[in-house]
C-alpha cells in the first residue's frame, strides 16, 4: 500500500497504510466482512459529506452543530444499531471530512479532496482483502485447529492444573465459540454440526470449571478424565475432517465411580463429552435451540436506556473539545486529537483509561521510532524499495504485538499509526520532526480531553459493571436450579460468559485513578465463579443419581438463597433437610454450595 501511495502520490499516505491493520483480522471471513463494511461505511460518508458541504462550506458557524450531530449519531449507533462498526467509521469519516473545510476554503479543491479520502478507504481495504483471500486462514481451518489445541491444552490442565491458569482457557473456549459462528458462514455444509459444536464448548467449559475444584486426593479421577478429554478431542478431528458419520462408543478402560461429589461430576461432564465428540446423537438433542426472533435495527433499549445517549454526548464533547483546542490555538498539526477521541472512548472509564495507557504508549514509542529514522535512516534512502524495506520491519514488530492478548494488542496499533503519522509525511524522504511532535501532541491532547469528560460527567465504573455482571451470571444460576429441566448447556455457558466478562471489567478497574463506584457488599468474582461451580455439580449429580423430585424443593431453597444474596434486604431462607433417601454424594454437592452461599452472607 505504501508503495501505491507513493507512486501515484495518494493524500494522506499514512492513513492508507494504518487502514491495512484495521481491516486485517484473524481469518479471510472477518477480514472481507470488515472490509465490506469500512467500503460501505466511507461511501455513506462521503455522500453525506458532499450534503453538508451545501449548507456548511460557506458558513463555518454551522459546522460546529453538523460536528456535534455527527459524532452524536456515530457514537449512538455505534452501541444501539445493528450496524455498529460502519455507523462508528461513518461517524468518523463524516466528523473527518468537515474538518478539512477549515483548511481548503474553496469548495472545488475541497470536493477533490473529499473522493480522494474515499480511494484512501477503499484502496487499502481492497488490497487487504486480497491478499486474506489468497494467503488467509480459513475460519473453517482455523477453528477447527484451534478446538484440537483446546481439547489437548484442557486434558493438561486437568491432570496438573497448574500448567496455566484456568481463566485463560475459558476465555479461550468463549472465543472458539464466535470464531465458530464464523465457520459455519464461511462453510455452509458445517450447519450439521452446529448444536454438536455448541454442546461440545459448553462441555469443556464445565469440564474446565469442575476440574479447577477437584480435590489433589484424586489423581485417578484426574488421570482418567485427561484420557478422556484427549480421546475426545481425536474423535472431534476425525469427523470434521472427514465428516464422518457418528462414531460407535469404543470400549474405555473401565473407571471406578468417585466417591467425591467433584470427582463423580467430572467423570459425568467427560463422559458426554467423549459421546458428544463421536456424534452420539442422544447428547447432541439435549441442546436448546436458540429461540428464533425478528432482525432489529436497535437494541430493544435503544431509546429506554440512558446509557447509550449519555455516552454518545460524551464522545461528542470530546470531539468538540478537541476540535476547539486545536482551531483556537491554530495548530491544525494536533489534529489527531479527533481522532484519538474516537477511538480510546469506551463505556466505561476504567476501560477508556486502560486504552489511554496504550494509546500514549503506543504513540511515544512509534514516535520515537519515527524521529530515529527521520534522523538518521530517511536520508540514506534512495527509493520507495528502501522504503518498504523500513516499513516492513516496524510493521512487522507492530503487528506482532496487535496480535497479543487484549490486555496489550492496541498498543502495537499505536505504535503503527504513530510511526506511520511521522515517516510517511510526504512523497519522498523526510527530514522534518515538527509535524511528529504535532501528531503525538494531539493524541496525547485527545486522550486528555477524553479522560476530563468520561470522568466528570456521567461516570461508569468498570468495577461497578462487573458487579452487574457477576449479579446477571447469579441470577442464571438461580433459574438454573428452579428450573424443571435442571442443568443447561445453554445457560451454564451464558454463566460463563458473563464471568468471564466481569473478570475483564474488573481488571479494567485498575486503572481507574478515583473511586467512582458504589460501594456496594456484593458476592466476588471468584465466589461467584465457586457457587456456579457447585450449582453445577449439585444438578450433575442429582441427574446421575436419578434424584430429580427430591432435589426440586432443596434446590428451590437454594435458588432463594441466591436471591438473597443480591437483595440486601432480603434475609436468607432457613434450609431444610435433604430425605435420608437421597445419596451421600447429594448431601455433600449440597453442603459444598450451602458452605460456598454461607460464606458470601457472612462477610457481605
């Protein structure tokens, strides 16, 4: 892309090639899926663009308001559409391009300048999607090899759970899962598998969550279930390569029944597991198919919930403020600081602060990259292959850390943005550090006015939406257990989707530097994860001991149990005694949860 700029002598260079490291994504199906969106998305803005200019290229008094509804309605959609990521990049493009009339006055240098900034999309995206559908990695063969790392990754964790820390395969697991989804657009004749798929990451997930609080006293069942896990993620291989018809249950070594409430859940989770994985079609039916419902264009809470139109204000005075700084000061240079509002503004201030942290560490890094090349690497260069050669390398060193873990990935998009914003200033070699310190200066300014705003009006505590979270996971749990059905693939996944979110919230949490939370006495992450844990094992076991009217009145009295714990004012139900007909494995998975439910009321 950087050689195209360069030959032809495309605006805005760095931009071009910044846009590569958007559009590119894991696989060919979310990569062309970005990039018809970002096409789409620059097309509505320009258009809309070409409009405002009627009303607003003579009359600057007018495009402070067009700024303000623009970002406004970006900001807005963004969280309430179907279409959030184009509405956001319209927003974007749109807030961008009536910008440029403070510069060009003239509306015929102007409008060229508007469909150059459309090729400026759309070339980069093309040649991105591109080079995904020749060199990319199918969705289909990415998931499929990420679900066998899963299946040998989980039976180490099993047999030594110290290997790595549990959390990260859940998380891991909750991303096959959207990864998944993807393969079955891209390969329509895995639509067969769908619910196979489903129960299969919702096992492991249970599978992972019961293994983490088995006793150390019971290396067999350990052993055994490792087994298991791994001869289950062979039989996965097996049948989607081949699409193999289901396997017949092989003879397994046969396993002495735990005498442990944990241990006899586990063996239960492995077990349909292991049918699950050979197609065993009994397992498979157990799944709940997703409701069917109507396509909306909003969220159902689109026009009820605050949340969303705050936020979209928020944004929008960022943007004007940042706006306003740079054209009172006239230092058109920092007009970066629009764009970082854009992009570092989240819902909530621990998350916008954590990608403040990234994004000025990113751009001092980039930028001090690209002021040591301006200085002594730029004059040696003789052609735009030197060139290439320059941006290849950092590219390649950015790219390596976008492609880390979420707690660190955009920072190594900063640092390309930065480093482009500084080498790639013109059509031929550099030797000019204003225009870098100008373009670091206004990130640094935009994060600024975006940390004032996000903390002073309207405040979101990523600490406080882990609680609502943690809360949600509760509440799942509670219906869980006065449900009739009794345990759900469904519902525990959805459990432990919602804690993995709140464990990201919560670490968000650190770093935000005042205290704008409620304080409010609510079950922790890791007691929440506890009691889904043994809820889990309580309705595993009572389903393998064929116990189901005599556990519906105990369960119920938990579930209340629960409820009390997220109503302060609520006091929790005197428990009753399980019939001396029901196993000691019943007596203990309850004991396990009432200890687990008593200890949170306690210290609340």
């Amino acid at each position: 892309m950087v050689a195209v700029t360069m030959t032809f002598k495309v605006p805005l260079p760095a931009y071009a090639a910044y846009l590569v490291f958007i559009a590119s994504q894991e696989d060919a199906a979310s990569t062309l899926k970005t990039s018809l969106g970002g096409v789409v998305a620059a097309t509505i803005a320009v258009a809309i663009s070409l409009l405002f200019y009627i009303f607003d290229a003579g009359e600057p008094a007018l495009r402070i308001p067009l700024l303000a509804l623009s970002t406004f309605a970006g900001a807005f959609f963004t969280r309430t559409s179907s279409l959030g990521p184009i509405a956001f990049l319209s927003g974007y493009i749109l807030v961008l391009t009536q910008t440029l009339a403070d510069e060009i006055p003239f509306t015929d240098p102007l409008t060229h300048q508007l469909l150059w900034l459309w090729v400026v999309v759309a070339a980069p995206i093309a040649v991105t999607a591109t080079m995904h559908l020749l060199f990319g990695e199918s969705p289909v063969a990415l998931s499929q090899q990420r679900a066998a790392n899963l299946f040998e990754r989980l039976a180490r964790h099993v047999e030594d759970p110290c290997s790595e820390p549990a959390n990260r395969l859940r998380d891991e697991l909750i991303a096959l899962s959207q990864l998944k989804n993807k393969a079955l657009q891209w390969d329509k004749q895995l639509k067969v598998f769908a619910q196979e798929d489903d129960t299969l990451i919702a096992l492991l997930l249970e599978t992972l969550a019961i293994s983490s609080h088995l006793s150390d006293e019971d290396p067999d069942t350990r052993r055994n279930a490792s087994a298991a896990i791994r001869a289950a993620g062979r039989a996965f291989v097996r049948r989607r390569h081949s699409h193999a018809e289901p396997e017949r249950p092989s003879s397994l070594d046969p396993v002495k029944p735990s005498t442990q409430a944990t241990g006899r859940s586990l063996q239960c989770a492995v077990r349909e597991l292991l049918d699950c994985a050979r197609g065993v079609a009994a397992v498979v039916a157990r799944v709940e198919p997703a409701s069917p419902g109507t396509h909306r264009f909003l969220v159902p809470d689109a026009l009820l919930n605050r949340g969303h139109a705050r936020f979209a204000i928020k944004v929008m005075l960022a943007v004007l403020g940042s706006y306003a700084t740079y054209t009172l000061l006239d230092w058109p240079g920092i007009r970066t600081a629009v764009t970082t509002c854009f992009f570092v503004s989240l819902s909530t201030f621990g998350e916008s602060m954590h990608k403040f942290t990234l994004r000025a560490s990113g751009a001092l890094i980039g930028g001090l990259m690209a002021g040591l090349c301006i200085v002594f690497v730029m004059p040696l260069l003789t052609d735009i292959g030197q060139l290439c050669l320059l941006i290849a390398a950092v590219s390649a060193f950015a790219a390596w850390i976008s492609t880390g873990s979420q707690a660190i990935s955009y920072a190594g998009m900063q640092l390309a943005f930065a480093f482009f914003l500084g080498v790639l200033q013109d059509y031929g070699p550099n030797t000019d550090l204003t225009v870098l310190r100008d373009r670091i200066v206004g990130i640094l300014i935009g994060n600024l006015w975006v940390t004032l705003v996000f903390a002073s009006l309207w405040p979101v505590s990523a600490a406080q939406q882990a609680r609502a979270l943690r809360a949600a996971a509760l509440k799942k749990i509670s219906a869980m257990l006065r449900s009739s059905h009794g345990r759900s693939y469904q519902d525990f996944f959805l459990i432990q989707q919602d804690l993995s979110r709140a464990d990201t919230m919560q670490a968000r949490a650190a770093f935000e530097w005042r205290n704008i939370s409620k304080n409010k006495q609510e079950p922790s992450l890791d007691a929440a994860e506890r009691i889904a844990t043994h809820a889990l094992i309580l309705l595993r076991v009572r389903d393998a001991e064929s116990h189901g009217t005599a556990m519906t009145e105990a369960n119920a009295q938990l579930a209340l149990q629960i409820d009390a714990l997220l109503d302060a004012g609520q006091a929790p139900p005197r428990m009753s005694d399980l019939p001396e007909t029901t196993s000691s494995l019943l007596h203990q998975a309850r004991a396990q949860l009432e200890e687990d439910l008593g200890h949170v009321t306690r210290f609340r």
